[in-house]
C-alpha cells in the first residue's frame, strides 16, 4: 500500500511534468502555443491528460523504496517492474513520457529512501539504486539503448547512472537565474536550454544524427550566451531556435524530461537554498 506520503511526492512529481509542458516557448518541444494549432492541439492535450496516469506508478515506486529503506537489487527490480506497468497504463491513457517517468521514478525512490536530503544529494542517491542490473528488464534492446551503443551516448540509463548530472545543472541553472532577476518562466527555459547545450540526447541522434544533435546544442548555448532568455538578444535567439527546430521536426524530448526531474527536486522543501557544486 502507498502511504499519503507516498502519494504526495508522486502529485509533486507529476505537477512537475505538467509544469514543463506548460512552459512556452519550448524549442522544438509541445508546449500551450499547440493548443491555438489545430496539427498539433491534441498531442498537447493528450500528454497533459495522459501525464495523470503516472501518479500511481509513481507513488508506488516511492512506496517500494520506503519499504526496502535502502538500495538493493530486490528494490531496483521492483522499480522496474512498477516502471514498466506505469508504461503501459500511460500508454492507454494517451503515452508519452516515458523517459520523464523513469527520470521521475528514480529520483521519487531517491526521496522516499532519504526524505530529509537536499535536491542535488537526492540526485546524486540514485546512483545507488540504478547501480544495480533490472534482471526483469525485456532482453530485447529499446531504441533509446540501441542508438546509445551506436553513437556511444550515456541515453538515460547512463544519466541515471551518474546521479543525473543534467538535472544538477539545470537546479544550478534555475538558481543563477532567480537570483539575476529572471522571472520564473525565463529560469526554467535558460534550465532547460543548460540541459539542451550538453545532454546526448537520444530522441535527437535518432531524427537529426550526430550533426543534427551538436546543431541543437550550439543552439541551445547561443541562447545562453547572448545572456538568456531574460535579455532581448537572448529572447531572439531563442526564437530562431525555436523556429528551427519545428521546421526540421527535431525534438529534444530528453532534455524535457529531465528538466520535469529538476522542477520536481525544486519544489520539495529541502530542494532551496541549493548547495554550490
């Protein structure tokens, strides 16, 4: 059984995601301009509709943790187990967020094992429990894992792996800017572009390659560099970004769900004031 505990890290959780899908504008990512586009309004809504689904899952994990009251190989295989259920009860409800679900899963399971630590030690914990093989893992490779040994990128399991290095700098990120005097809208877009400027995504060496990836992240750090989103040449650039990835139809789903993992690490009382690295 869930205790209420339980259940509320899996809500805070899923405020998260539903928080970055309302984040505008995201470049080359589904956010609320979808829903004035009758191509893209029911992708948009079906992820914010199907992103409830991931609540019991989610809490679920968070109970198993608890539970087992440390890292185990039992408790990693549970996790796995309870992931991959939640993925096919999200994939009725509508599917998407798989790699937000198994980001968000981990770092719940990090929490639950130790409540009282701060956010970039909670994503450094998860480090203990996916140190550990899935042994139910499905032996046939997934395409996120097989384009991770073609081009040699950590894809998610590495980054979970590493104690999530991209959600620590986008928590530094969301940091620098709050406390430069951005609004909050233009600390998560310069967290999410942080995340952009360096992750190897995936979904992105599947759809553009390994060129069209570091096109994306010269992007990304351009938007950064021209000072972010809270500055007039920052805004521009963003906006050319922006316009490009939607016409080449290039995503970087992966920096979206890790920037969901750093909201949701953001918005638990032990997650401010964040430690320096």
């Amino acid at each position: 059984m869930t205790s209420r505990e339980d259940d509320a890290l899996a809500r805070a959780a899923v405020a998260a995601l539903t928080g970055q899908l309302a984040l505008a504008p995201k470049p080359g990512l589904p956010d609320p301009r979808d829903l004035d586009a009758r191509s893209t309004r029911r992708e948009h809504d079906s992820l914010r509709w199907s992103a409830k689904a991931l609540v019991p899952g989610l809490a679920a994990m968070a109970a198993a943790a608890r539970r087992a009251g440390e890292a185990t190989p039992a408790l990693r295989a549970e996790l796995g187990a309870i992931g991959r259920c939640t993925e096919h009860s999200v994939g009725l409800a509508g599917g998407g967020h798989k790699g937000a679900l198994w980001a968000l899963g981990f770092l719940v399971a990090a929490v639950a094992l130790d409540p009282g630590a701060k956010a970039r030690d909670i994503a450094l914990n998860t480090r203990k429990i996916t140190a550990f093989n899935d042994k139910g893992a499905p032996r046939r490779p997934s395409r996120g894992s097989s384009i991770s040994v073609k081009y040699g990128a950590a894809g998610a399991r590495g980054e979970a792996r590493a104690g999530f290095p991209h959600v620590r700098r986008a928590l530094d990120a969301l940091d620098s800017a709050r406390r430069a005097g951005a609004t909050e809208t233009q600390a998560r877009l310069d967290a999410l572009l942080t995340v952009m400027s360096t992750l190897q995504d995936t979904e992105l060496l599947h759809t553009a390659g390994p060129l069209g990836l570091r096109q994306v992240q010269a992007g990304a750090r351009g938007v950064l560099e021209a000072g972010g989103t809270a500055t007039e040449a920052g805004a521009g650039a963003l906006a050319a970004l922006d316009a490009d990835l939607h016409a080449r139809a290039w995503s970087p789903r992966g920096s979206a769900g890790l920037l969901a993992g750093a909201l949701f690490l953001d918005s638990l009382p032990v997650s401010s004031p964040i430690p320096a690295a």
